[in-house]
C-alpha cells in the first residue's frame, strides 16, 4: 500500500525557479521588490484604487500641447511645497502676540537646523505660487480652455486663485513684527472698504472692532487650517474635472476631416 503523506501547504511548496536567477532563489532586490508588490496588490484587492490612478494618470492629451500646459502642475507643486515646508514651520511657530510669535521666529531663523533655509522656501515659495497661478490663470482664459465644458473647473480656478491670494495675506502677519503688524492693518482696512460685506469681512478678521492679541490666533487659524484644507478640497475637484473632461487643444489646432462622414471625428463633433 502506498505510503499517504498529507499535502503540504501552499506557502511550503517549492516554488518554481524564477527566470534568470541561478540557483532559483530571488536576489535580496528582487525579494524586496516581491514584497512592495505584494503589499500594493493587497491593498487594491481591497480598494481598487489602481483603477482611479490609471483614470486619473493614463489620459490621452490633445496632438500640440506644449510648456504652457505644465504651469498647473506647476501651481500644484508650488502648493505642495508649501504645505510641505509649512509644516515644518509650525513644529516651532507660536501664535503668540505677547512677543512669543517673534520669538519663536527669530529663534527658528537664527538657531534652528535648516531653519533659516525652511523659512526661506516657504516665503519665496508663496511668491512663486502667486506668479504661477497668474500665469497658470492666462494660459486657461488665452487658450479658451474656460468655454464649455470646462467653465466649471475655471469657477473652482477664480476660488483657488483668491484663497491663494488669503494665503499671502493671511501668512504676512503671522512672523509678528513692525512690518507685518502695519501692512496688516492696512491690509484689513481695505478689506473693510469693500462693498456690502467689507466692514462684517475686516470684523472677522480681526476678531472683533480693534486689532488685538486675538487677531493673530485668527489669522494663524485661517492661514494654517482653513484655507489650506479647502485649497487642498478644490485642487481635488479641480484635478478631478481635468480628467474627466481631458485637457483642451490648441486653440490653433484644427481637426482633421475623416472620411467617413459618420465618424465621431468629424470636425463639428469633436470637442476642443
Ligand atoms: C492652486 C491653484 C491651481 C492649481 C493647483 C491648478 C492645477 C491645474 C492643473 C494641474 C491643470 C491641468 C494642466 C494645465 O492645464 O496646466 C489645470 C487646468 C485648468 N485650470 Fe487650474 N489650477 C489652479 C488654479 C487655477 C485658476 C486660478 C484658474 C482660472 C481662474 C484655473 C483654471 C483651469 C482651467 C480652465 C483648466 C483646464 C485647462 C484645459 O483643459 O486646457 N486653474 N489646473
């Protein structure tokens, strides 16, 4: 009678000699990258994810885009500097109008590691934000790329764009000192001059009828959480239009006549 062994369990079987590899087993690279894979895999099983990221990523884009198509994606890593470099700064800022905030500025300048470097970026980098979103802005409205059906991404566009620009403002005060408290005020005097709204908008900003130590606490709530999170809200429905839509053509482009007359490629049913 032959001899019954049980079979042994999956993950004990030899498993076949991968090709290429000598004496069958997986170099230390090869068994990393098996793993990466694994954990990736995993997590699609459960989420199907790779089908939003091919979506999103594996588009076809008009025949003649050029440079002037990147100044989004530009805009895009700006605000992600940002973000990136902002965080760093808020593990020593202090929301602190009795001297703290200045303080823990000038200490983050002059003594912290890469502080000065950190700080740097991300007050030139609001700058470059601000240019690349104006530029980002002109290349949409000459281009046309706001006509149908895309005037809902340039709508999402107008409200970046100003919540880029409470960005600017918003941040200008919190390093605390003559400069910042001055231009502030100026800052919110305008505001207040505004029509309708205005003297509601600069009470809220100030948090009350006098610039006072609460001012700050605000605007660093406002430059901090609120407009970041709903810039980072939008830059998503933004980037969710784009795809859905596609990007727009040249507006010098013209479409090839097909010569089948039923075709979707006839001149008058493409979409531009
Ligand atoms: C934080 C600010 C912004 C970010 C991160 C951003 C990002 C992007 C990206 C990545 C694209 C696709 C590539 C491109 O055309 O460059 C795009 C397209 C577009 N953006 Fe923005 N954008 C921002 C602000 C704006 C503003 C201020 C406007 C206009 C008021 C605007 C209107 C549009 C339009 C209409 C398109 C479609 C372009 C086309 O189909 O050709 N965006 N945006």
């Amino acid at each position: 009678m032959p001899k019954l062994t049980p079979p042994l369990p999956k993950v004990l079987q030899p498993k076949p000699q991968r090709p290429g590899s000598p004496n069958g087993k997986p170099s230390p690279a090869d068994a990393a990258l098996d793993a990466g894979i694994s954990v990736v895999d995993w997590i699609d099983e459960r989420t199907s994810l790779s089908g939003g990221i091919r979506w999103m990523l594996f588009r076809k884009v008009p025949r003649g885009v050029n440079w002037f198509y990147t100044l989004g994606s530009a805009t895009m890593f700006a605000f992600l500097s940002q973000a990136v470099t902002g965080v760093f700064l808020a593990m020593y800022y202090r929301p602190d109008a009795q001297g703290g905030a200045y303080e823990s500025i000038r200490y983050l300048t002059d003594e912290a590691f890469l502080g000065q470097f950190v700080r740097s970026m991300h007050k030139w980098g609001s700058s470059v934000m601000v240019i690349l979103v104006f530029l980002h802005m002109a290349r949409t409205f000459f281009f046309g790329a706001y006509k149908y059906p895309r005037e809902l991404t340039w709508v999402i566009g107008v409200v970046l764009l100003i919540l880029t620009m409470a960005m600017s403002f918003s941040g200008y005060l919190l390093p605390f000192d003559e400069r910042a408290y001055w231009a502030t005020i100026v800052g919110v005097n305008i505001n207040g001059t505004g029509p309708f709204i205005g003297p509601y908008l600069s009470d809220f900003l100030r948090a009350g009828p006098e610039f006072g130590a609460t001012t700050l606490s605000r605007f660093y709530a406002i430059h901090m959480m609120l407009i970041p999170g709903a810039m980072a809200a939008l830059i998503g429905a933004h980037l969710y239009l784009i795809s859905k839509l596609g990007i727009s053509a040249p507006p010098w482009l013209r479409v090839e006549p097909d010569p089948d007359p039923q075709s979707e490629l006839q001149p008058e049913r493409v979409e531009v």
